[in-house]
C-alpha cells in the first residue's frame, strides 16, 4: 500500500556517512513508500508474522526476513521475499518462501527452544547469520546456517557475557561490516553487570561488541546510553512476566569504521489491554577511548544523536523491530525498516522505506 505521508522530511546535520569525505553537511531524511501484509499463511496453513529482522541483498533485490516465532505457530524460520519498486517509487514486498531453521541434530527447533531476532546474509559460504534470545528452554547466541536452514556452527561468545545476559532480551540486534569480516552485535537490556534496563527515570548501559567474525576475538567494545522509556505508564497492574514499559536496542546498522545507526524500541502496556510503541532512530559515533572499572579494559564512549522518532508519522506506532540498507532511489541511498505485528491477526506487518539525500541535491 502507498504511503500517505511522502511529504515528511526530516533535516539533521551529520557526517557524511555514505562516502570517504569527512565534511560536515546537511542530509534530508525522505519518507518514499510504506507497504503491509496483512495476516496470510504459507503453504503449510503457517501464519506470517513475528519479523524481528530483516537484510536486503543488493545483488538479488531480495528481503530475507526473520520471525521470532519460538515454534509456536510454525516451525522457526527465515523468510526471502522479492522486493521491488513501481515507477512512482511504491515499494512492494512479494513472493514470500520459508527457510525451516533446523538444530544442530538437524531437526526444527522444539518449542521455545529459539527465539531468532536479527538476520545478516554473509555472501562467502551463502549463510544465515542470526541472533537468537533462547526462548524459554533454549541457549541465546548467534548462530550460522546454510541456505537450506541447516545450523552449521555458532559464534564464540565470551561466557562473561552469556552469565549475563537477561532473559528474553539477550542479543537482539547484529550487523556485519562492509567487506563481512567484522561482527557487530549487542544486547537488547543492559548486561546484568553493567546496571539496571532503562525505566521512566533513567536509561540503561548497553556494550556494542565489535569482533572478528570467524575466530570472535573482539576488537573494540562501545559503550551505549539507552535512552529513558519515552512514555508514562497508566496501568495500575503489572503485565504478566512483572514489567510494563521498557525501552531496549532493537537493531544496529553499520556505515563506516566510527558511525552507526541504533534503533531503540520502547513499549508501555496501556489501560485498554494493548501496548504502544515508539520507535527512534539514533546516529552513533564512536567517541574517546576510557577505561572502566578495575580490570583495566579500555572501551569506546559513544555519542548519540536521535534523528527521527517514528511514533510522530502516521502509521508509525509499530512494533519496528528490523533495519537495513535499502536499494538506491533516485541516486540516493535508502533505509529500510519492518515491523513485528506478534502474530496478531489484525495487527499487519508494515515495511518503511526512506531515502537519505544530500540537501540541495536533485
């Protein structure tokens, strides 16, 4: 469905990010398209839905896309999907095929034994790179599959982390360097060890994990301020699982060797049952090297600049949970974003699209 909004245009200044010049100017962030799906189902009677994540293959014009369904209403999965665009610049998203992610015995995964949240295809070998948060009975990591959706073999990760992760919101967000040699990945909630998850009163401090993709050894670790939850919370009732708002890193992109994108995605659970969503957009510079606490390791400061907040254009109060480089359109590089409808059948999943030009350009 076309967008009703392409007038929106958001002016922020940045670095240029999307070239070697180091100048600073002014970019235009320009809404393009939004397209639904509404609820459908697969050949197999399985219901579209839960996408957590979401990678564009530029060589392809395809979509591989995630769900975090934790085999509950499927089989857990991987979904590639053609992408195109009409003349006008309407985006449409067709074509849908499943990719059954199965264990390391070969087999689907059994109930709540992953909960898979972010998708990057790595070109060399044609395999899946996704996160995973566990589920209830299951080990959060990353994992490496085959095209087919065989698990091939998982990520090292330091046990220091893994000791700390919380549940359910473990490592949710990973994006792979341009020539695909470097890993970053980060949590969703601050490590138990680096401090309580953010609240209505003050944010939380997350680690961006910059590592070397086939042997994990790590190169550089950022330090990252979760933003406050951007909401009040009026329930007198907490939702079941103890919590009612909260605010944590939903997706990372990567634009060069000091600059990435954050997108934070924060919920409240509302009086009437349902939970509302807002959804930012943060500009991430790597800043001055520090030493923190007493085991002398030296991380990277971070500074932040929010540079759209999704929640303020129509159709925005997603639950938007994927982010990717997206196609070029008239020249201009593109972002492309996919929200999680939770497998609510009438809730449809929306895909953004939104090119970043130079002011003045054409």
């Amino acid at each position: 469905m076309n967008g009703s909004v392409k007038s929106l245009i958001v002016t922020y200044l940045c670095l240029v990010l999307f070239s070697n010049c180091s100048a600073r100017k002014s970019f235009l962030l320009e809404f393009v398209d939004d397209y639904e799906i509404r609820q459908v189902h697969d050949k197999s009677n399985v219901a579209f839905g839960g996408i957590s994540g979401i990678d564009y293959d530029f060589d392809a014009d395809l979509l591989y896309l995630v769900s975090d369904d934790r085999s509950e209403f499927g089989p857990a999965r991987i979904y590639t999907s053609k992408f195109t665009m009409g003349n006008d610049n309407s985006i449409s998203v067709h074509g849908l095929k499943v990719v059954v992610l199965n264990d390391s015995s070969e087999n689907p995964y059994e109930k709540e034994k992953a909960d898979f949240e972010s998708v990057r295809y790595l070109k060399q070998g044609k395999q899946y790179v996704v996160s995973n948060e566990g589920g209830k009975r299951g080990k959060a990591g990353i994992s490496f599959f085959d095209e087919n959706g065989y698990w091939k073999n998982d990520f090292p990760l330091d046990t220091k982390y893994v000791k700390n992760f919380r549940s359910n919101k473990s490592i949710e967000s990973i994006v792979l360097s341009e020539d695909q040699k470097t890993i970053f990945f980060a949590t969703e909630a601050p490590l138990v060890f680096d401090g309580p998850e953010s609240s209505s009163r003050h944010g939380g401090l997350l680690r961006i994990i910059k590592a070397d993709l086939v042997s994990g050894k790590e190169k550089e670790t950022w330090l990252y301020k979760l933003e406050k939850v951007p909401q009040k919370v009026k329930m007198p009732y907490a939702r079941e699982g103890g919590w009612v708002a909260d605010n944590g890193l939903s997706e990372l992109l990567v634009l060069d060797e000091e600059h990435l994108l954050a997108l934070e995605r924060s919920g409240a659970y509302q009086p009437d049952g349902h939970f509302k969503f807002i959804c930012r957009l943060f500009l991430v510079k790597k800043g001055k090297k520090v030493k923190k606490g007493d085991d002398g390791e030296t991380y990277f400061r971070v500074q932040k600049k929010k540079l759209f907040d999704f929640s303020k254009m129509q159709n925005g109060l997603s639950n938007i949970e994927g982010m990717s480089l997206g196609p070029h359109v008239d020249n201009s590089q593109t972002l492309l974003f996919a929200s999680d409808n939770n497998f609510k059948e009438t809730v449809p999943t929306r895909f953004y699209l939104f090119k970043i030009k130079e002011e003045g350009s054409d």
